[in-house]
C-alpha cells in the first residue's frame, strides 16, 4: 500500500505557522534522501484568515505543481477551519484519496456522521487530538502547535525519524530565511520567547518529538498501514 | 429617400436628428469631399452623438484627437479634455464609459503600448468604448513612420479589431463601431485600426451623408452590466469576493469571465457582417489562384498589384479582412478556395497577419502560403515589390 | 431616487438573508430621513459594510467603517478604490464601487465624476478616491497629481499604512526615513513624501493629514471633503491606518500606535482655502454638517 510519492494539504488560519511546517517537513524529508517538494497557497495572508500550504514527498523526483487538489493527508491546524469554514475546499477532505489521512487539531470531534462514514468508505484514517496543548505544555506556546502537527506527521508516516526532523527545524531557525511579511513578523515574536536560539530549538524538538510519539502509538492501534516506501 | 423617423424626430443635445444607424450608412444621401484621415474621423464621430473623449498628443494621432476636441467646444461631445498620459487617458475613458458614455479615444504606437494594461481591463469590464488606433512604428529605435507591428500586442486583449482601409472606411467603420459594440450580446471595446500617415495625413475623396443626422444615444441600461452610477442596482464584476480570494471558485469565475469576453467577440459577426457588408470584400478574378490576403494600406497596395497582373493578362484576387478579432476564418476560407498561391504583404517585421492567416487555414487549404513582401519601419510597399514576389514563387508561364 | 435601487422586490422579502433586510429597514441613507447619519449609528444601525476579511484588529478597517458612516450620501456616492488591502473590503460594501488597476484611480474616477456631471446635471453624485499610499503616492502619483491640477471634483482619500503591506511589506514613498522593510534592508534613504503638502501644491481645495485614532474627527474631516469637492475644487484626506502585522503589533494595539503618531508623524496638518472655508461655513449655517 505504501506509494512512491505522497501529496500532503495543510489548510490552517494566518498566524499558525502551516507554511513554515510544510518547508519544514519538506526539508526533513529532503535530509533523510526523499525527494520533497514545498509551497503556500498563492494569495494574500491576512491573520486568522484561511491560509493553506502544501508538501509532496517521494522516492521519485516531483513534478507536480501548484495547489494540492488531490491530497493523501490532510492536516487542520484549527478548528475553524471546519467549523466556520475557513477552507479553499467544501468539505475540507475533498479530493481525499483511498487510505489516506486526516490529522485535526481539536478537542472536541468535529466530523458529522456524513464525514465519518465517507471517509470510512476510503478508508482514511483520523485522527483528532488537541495539538495546541502539547505546544502550550511543552513550548510554553501556542505558537509552537505546526511543531506538533509536524511531530504527528511524521509519527504517522512512520519512515522520517526524528534527526531529520531536528535537521529541518534548525535549517529553518538557524540560518537566514527570506520570509514573507506576516512570517517574518511572527518570527520575531517567537525569538522575543526564548532567551537563546538553542532553547527555542530544544522546545519545538521537545513538541514535536512528543506529538510523534503519541501519533506513531496511535497508528498502532488504528492500523495505519504505511503510506510512504522507504528510501 | 426614406425618412422613416420623421414621425418620430428626436433630436440629440447638438440639433441633430437621431437616426439608425442603417440610415447614415447606408440610406442618407451622400455629398463628396476631400479631406484626410484625421479631418474624415471629426466628421464620423460629429455624426455619432458622442458623449465623452479624452485625448493625448503622439504622432500621427495628435490631429484627430485636437479635432474631437473642436467637436466637444462646437457642443457634439458632452465631455473632453486632455490626459495625462496614454495609461491615464485609457483609465479615464474607463471611467467614463463604466459610468454609462458612449467613448472615444485615439492613440499610436508607443502610446498604445504605454496604456497596455487598460486594454485586457476594458474587455473585462465589458466597455463598449471605441479606439481609434492611428498605427505607427513602436521603439526602440524610434520611429513616428507607419508600421502596424503594435497590432500583434493587442490581438490577445479581448477587444474587436477592425481594420480600416482608407479614408472612406475609416468614416463608415468607425460610425458602424459603437453600434456593433454596443449590441448587449457583445458589450466589449472596439479597436478602429487604420494605418498612420498613409491614411491619417493622406487626403482623397470621401461620400459624407448630411452632418445634421446622428446616431442615437447609447443606452447603458441596455448593457449585459450595470454602469456605475448609482441609478442601478451594483454591478458585480470588479469587486465580487470569490473574485477576490484565492479559492477554486474564484479561478473557474476568472477562466470562465475571460472565455465569455472572447465569446462576446465572436457574437459580434452576424453584426459585424451587417454593418460591414461583409467580414472580408473581394476584389479581382473570382476563381484566380494567385490570392492575395491583406488589411488596411496592404490591401491597397495588393489592389494595385491586381491592377497590374490583369494589364498583364494574370488573373489574381484581393481579399482584404475587415475585421481581425473576430478572425473570419470561415469567410477567408470561402474566399481562398481557388488559391494555389497566397501572398499575405504586411507592415511590420514579424508578420502576424501572415501566422493568423496560416494558422486558419491549416489543412484546410492546400495552397502555398508565402509571407511577403514584408515592410516595416515605415517604408511604403511599391506594386514592384509585390509583383516581384509573385513572379519569384508562381511560374506565371503555366498560366494563373 | 437612487435609494429605491437598493429596496427589496416585496414578493422576494421573505427568502431574504437577514443582513439584507437590514440593509433597507435599518441603514442610515440620507434620503430616507437621515440628515446628520453619523459615527453614533455605529452603535444600532445596519452599516454599509457587511464584513471585511482583514487582519483581526487592522485599523484600515476601523477607518473604512468611520468613513461609510460619516458619506453624506451614501446613496448617490460612488468610491474608486485600488489594488491593496483597502481592495479586500471593498466586495463588501453595499455601494457603487469600483476597483481598477493600480495607481489609475484617480483617472478612473475622473471620467466617472465628469461622465456623471454630464449625464446626471442636475444631481449631487460624490466620487470618493481610496487608496493605500503604494497606490497614492508612488505608483499612482502621476494620476492622483493631475487630477488635482485639472482641478477633478473628487474626494482622494489615502489610507497610509506607511508600506505595501498586501505584497508582504516592502517600503513606499510614504515610508518613514531609516524604517527597515523589505526592498529597504538597509533602512530607508530619503525622507517620506509629504502627499498632503503636494496636494496642496498641486491645487487643493481642502487637504488634511490626521490619524485614524477618533473616529468622529475622520466624520468630520470627511464630511467636510466631501461637501468642499462638491462646489469648489479637488479635495485630500491622509489618513494613518497602520499595518500591525508588519510593524510587529497584536490585534488590540493598533490605536495606540495610532494615538503615539497622533503626536509624531501624524501631527495635525489643515489646509482649507479661503473659497472652501467660505463655503463649509456657508454648509454649516444651512445644517448640513
């Protein structure tokens, strides 16, 4: 069942920082030897808005381009964007493929019966958990949720581990980055948290390291076969 | 003579009588005159109760643009005055007719360019305002001679082109212009091409009907959108939110906006085909086989040529397109079926006349399509060189 | 008479959406009654803008309310805007509007307001220009100058935000001297463009430059504008809305930085003409503001 490339949507709200994860994931995954590809909806960010980014990673070089219509996994970073639709799709798993995944950060379960029985009919996996008490726990931040959702992520597919996760974090903190305004806003604000730079690092690797834990427990017991070959 | 609305004689805000535009086309009886291009454009928008006209100077349109200005201190044109520049004049022309005027406006070459980005805005907005398009060399190197090479840019835009022979078309065609581009079903910008200095500046006869008719007012509540000016209900076009937002809604309403725009053009041709008498006129030996394919000053340059060919007992034909967008593919089909030969003489380097003519004839035709003569720059197209080039490509000996 | 195209089809009120209904029963039009509509409707009446999809807290859309609150008009006024985050409100105000490209809105709405003069001769219709400072006083200066030179009956509002903040946050013109922003890594090298000084230089009736910190002082400012391009010349409000997303601020922190510029960069600045000052004293005699 596992594909030679997987297509992955994160729909989120202006702020939350689902670009960044989906750089970061894609930059994890280009450490570890797949091929990856990684971009943010094409449009302007507003915060709290509906802000939607995407990641493609494979064992074949990528040429798909642009938004993801077609995903394998799909990860809310926000409850609003289910429950007051601030989504680029109707429902937000449209275009959801056989056996795929839906990770949601809730804590309270947002599917109608509808959703649940669709989305059983592909069997597509969900996994609802609130990812923000991980970060506010663990990071002293809600700001450090995408490193969570990023942990999740990769506990579910199982095949990146987490060095090459600590390897797309400090890519991204570390050097220097050309971010986009409301990105770069943001990230001063999280460097403003942390004395140094090596503790914000610690944190989010401390998030996310958790978050994947429990989702790689969790795809246990549900029996989330793999999605993705091994390199 | 028949004067059908004397029992309804309504007249515009100049004393004139408002009639159809049949009547001034092809019913009013007609005087001769002598004038230029640019003198011939006063009288055709004199004749068509005009409501607005901005204006800026560039070679060679600066005299028919200071002369609609004469029309509007003589009281025909409601409301004139002088832009800025290219790109502000074609965004006030916007306004003006997004607010419910009928619009005329003029440039050339560099200043067609420097408006650019108002051309695809106007088409989008579904404008039905007029540009009198004097073509003329575009930079670098610069050049004020004639060469219609700014053509090329505009034929994406959206908009209708036609093409204006001589100064006697350019009369007629551009008084036919607001009517077709203003029938609801079409409701998109026209562009009035006609070649710089070889009309514009050059002076012949010309048929004028009586200067004290007119056509009737346009009706912006007849269009497909309402014009803005609070008297309507808001349109929906330039500020709708899925417009606005990145979403799949809002691409399949763009993709979608911009295919009805080209559509609207293509609604234009039973129109068109009216007021025009034809999309294309043909001149010469109905079944000749040496074809030649030309608009504006090209087309007369190859009426020339045919001249000479008959002096010289070979058969030729002209077939000169009125109209550019729409492409009247059917028509230059119907014409060119005798063709073994097709010479397409165009100003301008690129030929893009020649790649339309092609591309719409591609394994339709079986004849020989050749792209010359081809001048550019402002060079004018002697019938030597034309017959030149067809007794290097036809063995005239076989007889055409 | 315009007010009637904004009335329901009776036979249609019962499948209406709420905010509709409340658009007739419940909106300050003029013509229907009210003559001093004003910042107090805020409070219970329907306003012209149904929502805006801003940034939570963004004071561009504060403005924009203060200024739908305070038309004259509104029935009879038509606004111009521009490409930016002031065109992200513009879908939903109920109202005439129009949005061009970038930087021609002062030509745009120079052929309406004359098209509507000539059309429309014996009504008052208000042409209202607004637009970021990208589109004001870079890319659209050339414009928005000449229309003052022609002496254009109209309104130009810019909302000064001191960035293109829709693009991510490079520097303007109207860019403090030394502020860092994309395109400017270094800080930026000349000073910011006085637009208000410009605009009276290039022929203004009215220009004012104030922040939007009190909501009745851009009523008023606005009101006054208006009333002035209606009888005497061009008219030009520069209003301090900032981006509180770019300039590193949380939702709620905007009216302070607007209150702190209040004493800074945005220092009142008024030019009124003698011709004007005549006539707002001539409109305040007949009630009209």
């Amino acid at each position: 069942m596992a594909k030679d490339s997987i297509k992955i949507r994160m729909p989120a709200l202006g702020g939350q920082g689902a670009v960044t994860a989906a750089h970061i994931a894609a930059t994890a995954a280009d450490t570890e030897g797949y091929y990856a590809v990684s971009n943010p909806f094409f449009g302007a960010e507003k915060r709290m808005a509906p802000s939607e980014s995407y990641t493609r990673l494979g064992t074949v070089p990528i040429y798909d381009r642009g938004e993801v219509i077609y995903p394998d996994i799909v990860m809310i970073y926000h409850p609003q964007v289910i429950t007051m639709g601030k989504s680029y799709t109707m429902p937000f798993y449209a275009g959801i493929k056989e056996n795929g995944l839906v990770i949601i950060n809730s804590d309270v379960d947002l599917l109608s019966d509808s959703d649940k029985k669709f989305l059983d009919s592909m069997n597509v996996k969900v996994l609802t958990r609130d990812f923000t008490k991980f970060a506010v726990d663990l990071a002293g931040t809600e700001l450090a949720t995408n490193m969570a959702m990023l942990g999740a992520l990769f506990g579910a597919l199982g095949v990146i581990g987490k060095p090459a996760i600590e390897e797309g974090i400090k890519d991204r903190f570390l050097k220097k980055y050309v971010a986009s305004g409301g990105t770069a806003s943001l990230d001063s604000v999280i460097e403003k948290k942390f004395k140094k730079k090596m503790d914000l690092i610690e944190k989010n690797l401390e998030t996310a390291s958790a978050a994947y834990d429990l989702t790689a427990e969790w795809a246990k017991e549900v029996g989330l076969e793999p999605m993705l070959e091994t390199i | 003579m028949t004067m059908k609305n004397t029992e309804m004689e309504e007249k515009n805000w100049s004393g004139q009588t408002m009639v159809s535009t049949d009547y001034i086309l092809f019913e009013a009886p007609r005087t001769k005159h002598f004038m230029t291009g640019s003198e011939v454009l006063k009288e055709a928008m004199k004749r068509c109760t005009v409501d607005a006209s901005v204006s800026y100077p560039i070679t060679p349109q600066s005299e028919a643009a200071h002369l609609i200005g004469e029309l509007w201190a003589e009281g025909y044109v409601g409301t004139y005055f002088r832009g800025e520049n290219e790109f502000g004049v074609m965004s006030e022309v916007a306004g003006c007719a997004m607010a419910g005027a009928r619009t005329v406006t003029t440039t050339s070459g560099p200043g067609t360019l420097r408006a650019m980005e108002n051309f695809p805005m106007w088409s989008g907005t579904r404008i039905p305002c007029q540009l009198i398009l004097m073509a003329r060399g575009i930079n670098s190197p610069l050049t004020i001679q004639p060469d219609n090479l700014e053509v090329s840019f505009l034929l994406e835009t959206g908009c209708m082109i036609w093409y204006a022979e001589n100064v006697q078309e350019l009369f007629d065609m551009s008084i036919a212009a607001f009517t077709v581009a203003e029938m609801p079903d079409v409701h998109v910008p026209i562009i009035t091409a006609v070649d710089g200095f070889f009309v514009s500046h050059t002076r012949e006869s010309v048929m004028l009907p009586d200067d004290n008719i007119a056509l009737k007012r346009y009706d912006p509540y007849a269009a497909p959108l309402p014009p803005i000016d609070s008297e309507m209900p808001p349109g929906r076009f330039l500020r709708d939110p899925f417009v606005m937002k990145s979403n799949y809604i809002s691409y399949a309403t763009h993709a979608s906006w911009q295919w009805e725009v080209r559509s609207a053009v293509e609604r234009s041709v039973p129109y068109a085909k009216h007021y025009l008498e034809g999309l294309v006129h043909i001149t010469g030996d109905e079944d000749a086989e040496i074809v030649f394919v030309a608009c504006g000053t090209a087309s007369h340059q190859a009426k020339e040529a045919n001249r000479e060919l008959t002096k010289m007992g070979i058969k030729s034909k002209v077939v000169k397109l009125r109209t550019i967008r729409p492409f009247p593919h059917k028509e230059l089909l119907e014409a060119t079926k005798s063709a073994k030969h097709i010479f397409v003489p165009e100003f301008n380097v690129v030929g893009w006349l020649d790649k339309e003519v092609t591309q719409s004839l591609y394994s339709k035709s079986e004849a020989k399509i050749v792209g010359r003569p081809r001048v550019a720059g402002g060079m004018s197209m002697p019938v030597e060189a034309i017959l030149r080039e067809v007794f290097e490509n036809v063995d005239v000996k076989k007889g055409a | 008479m315009s007010v009637d195209i904004y009335k329901i089809n009776p036979e249609f009120r019962d499948i209406m959406p709420q905010e509709i209904l409340d658009l007739e029963d419940n909106a300050t039009w003029q013509s229907e009654g009210y003559e001093k509509r004003g910042i107090n409707d805020l409070t219970d009446k329907k306003e012209i803008l149904e929502e805006h999809s801003l940034c939570a807290g963004c004071p561009e859309a504060a403005a924009l309310r203060y200024i739908l609150a305070a038309l004259p008009t509104p029935e009879e006024t038509i606004i111009v805007n521009s490409t930016g985050c002031t065109s992200l409100m513009f879908p939903h105000i109920a109202l005439h509007t129009v949005h061009s490209l970038f930087g021609n809105q002062n030509a745009v709405a120079s052929g309406i307001k004359r098209t509507l003069a000539w059309r429309f001769p014996d009504k008052t219709k208000d042409v209202v220009v607004l637009a970021g400072d990208g589109a004001t006083v870079d890319i659209g200066l050339d414009y928005t100058l000449q229309s003052f030179f022609r002496q254009e009956r109209i309104t130009t509002i810019c909302f000064d935000n001191e960035v293109y903040a829709n693009t991510g946050g490079q520097e303007s013109g109207s860019t403090a001297k030394g502020q860092v922003f994309k395109m400017a890594p270094k800080g930026k090298v000349f000073d910011k463009v006085p637009m208000w000084e410009l605009a009276v230089t290039s022929g203004v009736a009215y220009s004012v430059k104030l922040t939007a910190s009190a909501p009745k002082k851009v009523a008023k400012v606005l009101k006054e504008a208006i009333l002035v391009a209606r009888e005497i010349g061009p008219t030009y409000i520069h209003l301090y809305t900032p981006c509180i997303l770019e300039i590193g601020l949380a939702a709620n922190e905007g009216l302070w930085e607007m209150k702190e510029q209040d004493k800074d960069r945005f220092v009142d600045f008024k030019y009124v003409s003698p011709e004007a000052e005549a006539h707002l004293k001539q409109c305040k005699k007949e009630g009209l503001y």
